[in-house]
C-alpha cells in the first residue's frame, strides 16, 4: 500500500510541529488535507505554492492521496519563470500563501481558503491525458529558467521513501527539521520517508543562519537535519561544533559533493557529539536518494558517495558504454532502481508519456569504485573542456584552488577556463593562475580570473552555474 494512503494508522501521534509551536496529530493533519481537496477532481493538475509551512505539507499529502497530480514550486520563484510555467503546463488549480503577488497577475477564481494559502481555479478550460502512474511534477536543479520538469510516479516515491527509511532506520520517535525549500526533492524526501515510519516533522521556513531556527531546534529538539554541501559550510562558520544539541541523532548531507576534508571534519564533530553522519548521493531524477555511505565508514571512504540505497544498483560504463568492472577506472556512472523517475515533461503534452527510463539513469556524473565496491564522484561528464588538447575537470580545478583557501568557482569552454572568485584582489587572480597552471601543467594563457560579489546559487544551496556567464 502506498504510505500516503495509510497514515491514518498513527492517528494520535504528531505528525507536524509549525515554526510557531503549533502541532498536528496524524488524524488532525490527514483531515485537514483530505477537507481542502474535497471539490477538485481526480487527474487533475495543480500547481503547489510551496514554503516550508503546514499549508504546503498538507496540501501535497493530501493530493497524492486524491490522485491530483502537483507541480512543487518555490514561493520565491521569478514571476517570469511562473509564467513560462503556468502558460506550459495549464494547470487546473494553483494553491498558494493568499499574499503571493503573482496571484495578482492571473485571472483565476476563488474556491477556498486554508489557514494562511488559498486554493484558486485557473481559467485553462483545455482538457489533457494524464498517464495513471503520474504523482508529482519537480523541478531539477538545472531547470531554472526552464519549463522542463521530472516526472516522478506513484511507485518512484513509494520505493524510495522506503529505502531511504530502512537505511537511516528511522523510527516513530524521531523527529526531523526542514533545512531546504520543500519544493527540493531531497527535502521532500526526508518528509515523506519520516511521514512513512509515523515520525514528525518540524515545518519551517528559516535560515540556519538565523537565531529563529536555533531557538526552534532547542525547542521542539529534533533528532536529525540534513543539507547541502553550503549549509555544511555554513554550519561551520557558525562553529556548529561547540553547539549543544543532545537530542540530534545523526545528520545526513546531498545535494552535491562534500569535499574529503569537510567530510573528514563533521565526522569527526558528530563523533564527538555521540552523532552519526552520513553522507548520500541523489538526483531528482532518482525521486531523491541513489547512494549512502554506512555511518562507520564516514572516516575511513572520506569523499565517498557509498553504496546503492537497499533495492538499487551502480555500474560504470566507459566512452565505449562497455560496463567498466576494474577498480578505480573512472565512467559514467549508472544507476537501476524503481526510483529511477519515467522521464521529463516540458509542456502538458507530455503528461500523457509512461516510463520512458525503464528503471535505468545515466546519471552524467563521471565517478570510480575502490576495490571494497565504494564510488566517488570526480566530477560532471559535461563539467570537463579542453585547454590545448588536454581533458580538464573542472570540479577537480574546483576542489584544488579551495583546498589552497580560495573562494572560487570554475566554468568555461575549450581553451579558456574562466574562474570566479570572491576576491578582489588582482594580485590573488594572478596566484590563482599560476597555481593552477603549475598543478595541471598548463599554460597559464588558458586561464581567466574574474571577481564577482558572490557567488551565484539556487534555491537549494547548489551554485548556478548558468548564471555565471550573465555576471
């Protein structure tokens, strides 16, 4: 049975606690949800206004459960970009925070109002197929500015949630605090595979670096957060490691990789706080979660993304797409799994498509096994160019300019690799130049240095490439 349909089982335990302190038993939550989407259709698409908030929860609960189908989207999306969406997809009903200016732009009639959001039909009147395995619509974090979403199934989100929970063993009494945009796929699936094992969750909307979400974690006491590789940094610079946060069990981190050292670092953090820490690996193209790596392994596969979640399965293909079965030989790394989402969509006429994957990714991310069956990722199969005919990676170039204490990013074409960095001093650019051109053995002709006032992210920490070349 699919989890979201079987909640009711947890009935008196509570399964949100809000920013404000307030809290919902399962049933409270489940009725609430299941009353708001009383007079929307089946098969229907709706467009899910998300901030990290009861509303938004509910709401996205409360239509798998109806067999509506959401698309997640950020509260702080361009109104650009929404309207690229809205005029892609017609979407039947949009549900959204009642201030949301963008509501303002649309012609759409009132239906109901839920607490602070308000659920609203859309002037759309085209009527589009629906495929029956179709839940839920995510942005991927390269879409921005992009209409194209992932198409994730019933089964895709039932499968991982279960993984995800049967290797982090979560129980009914943990207790996990939003830390990214819900409209995330790696947030959302620490919601789901909490919700699935009768666990709570803490809904809110602040920044680790705000005092609120330190007043809230002491409050309601959480047993585990996770984040992106930039939350780590963050929490480093707020000295995380002299915090006294008994009641957090273990933290979990994705979204990008985290460098040796840094994982060297929180390992041992957590250690001495008698937590574990455990690194993973996603795409929202798997729903979420493809790898993790063992909590006591942390120290010892420093760097590592681990093993295949429980039902899932790595291999390494080379250029040749021959399956490479050799030790730290580096490929393309591929995944099997029923996580592996049906495809993309770019406009409504693509919600009638099934599994157009078949259980397989190619994930485009170049990555080598040690002789124990641990994978590291080193780098993007498209995030490589050329300088003078020689294959240069630039999450490698990336990794050895911060280890020497750079804020700095890489991006570029052949023959010219452009880095950004947050220092202004031009002095510094011509180090960074020569540095890096002693470490690769290059001329220093191939190399660009130009500052910028930070560096460019999304909404989930990840660095906006793309948006570098506009700066």
């Amino acid at each position: 049975m699919n989890f979201y349909t079987d909640l009711e089982q947890y009935h008196e335990r509570i399964a949100i606690i809000t920013e404000g302190g307030e809290r919902l038993s399962y049933q409270q939550f489940l009725e609430e949800g299941d009353q708001l989407m009383t007079n929307l259709p089946e098969r229907k698409v709706l467009f899910l206004v998300c901030r990290n908030c009861l509303e938004s929860v509910c709401a996205y609960i409360a239509a798998l459960r109806k067999g509506i189908v959401p698309v997640m989207i950020n509260a702080g999306i361009d109104a650009s970009l929404f309207q690229h969406l809205y005029e892609a997809y017609h979407p039947s009903y949009i549900f959204a925070p009642q201030e949301w200016k963008i509501l303002e732009n649309l012609t759409l009639q009132e239906m109901d109002k839920y607490r602070s959001f308000v659920m609203c039909q859309t002037s759309w009147k085209e009527s589009y197929e629906i495929h029956p395995d179709l839940a839920l619509l995510l942005t991927t974090s390269g879409s921005t500015g992009s209409p194209k979403l992932v198409r994730q199934s019933y089964k895709n989100i039932v499968s991982n949630a279960n993984s995800i929970a049967e290797y982090l063993e979560i129980q009914p009494e943990d207790c996990a605090i939003t830390t990214m945009p819900m409209s995330y796929t790696y947030c959302l699936s620490i919601i789901n595979s909490h919700l699935l094992r009768g666990a709570t969750v803490i809904m809110n909307d602040y920044s680790i670096v705000q005092k609120e979400f330190w007043t809230l974690m002491k409050e309601e006491k959480p047993t585990t957060f996770g984040g992106v590789p930039f939350i780590y940094e963050q929490l480093k610079t707020l000295r995380f490691a002299r915090m006294n946060l008994p009641t957090l069990k273990y933290l979990t981190q994705a979204g990008g990789k985290l460098s040796k050292e840094m994982a060297e670092e929180f390992y041992t953090i957590c250690k001495e706080k008698n937590m574990k820490f455990i690194v993973m690996y996603g795409q929202t193209e798997a729903t979420a979660r493809m790898s993790y790596l063992p909590w006591e392994y942390a120290k010892e596969k420093a760097g590592s993304i681990g093993i295949a979640i429980p039902g899932g399965e790595f291999s390494l293909i080379d250029a040749e797409d021959k399956e490479i079965k050799e030790a730290d030989v580096t490929g393309e790394l591929v995944y099997r799994g029923d996580n592996v989402t049906l495809g993309y969509a770019e406009s409504d006429r693509d919600l009638a498509k099934g599994d157009e994957r078949h259980g397989i990714l190619y994930t485009g991310d170049m990555a080598k096994r040690d002789k124990d069956g641990f994978y590291y990722i080193v780098g993007r199969k498209k995030r490589f160019l050329k300088l003078f005919g020689n294959r240069v990676n630039l999450d490698e170039v990336e990794m050895i300019l911060k280890k020497q204490g750079y804020s700095c990013v890489c991006a570029g074409v052949d023959d010219k690799l452009s880095i950004y960095t947050t220092d202004q001093d031009v002095a510094i650019h011509e180090e960074m130049k020569k540095y890096i051109g002693l470490v690769l053995g290059l001329h220093v002709k191939g190399f660009e240095v130009k500052y910028i006032e930070e560096i460019p992210r999304n909404d989930s920490g990840k660095v906006a490439y793309s948006m570098l070349d506009s700066i």
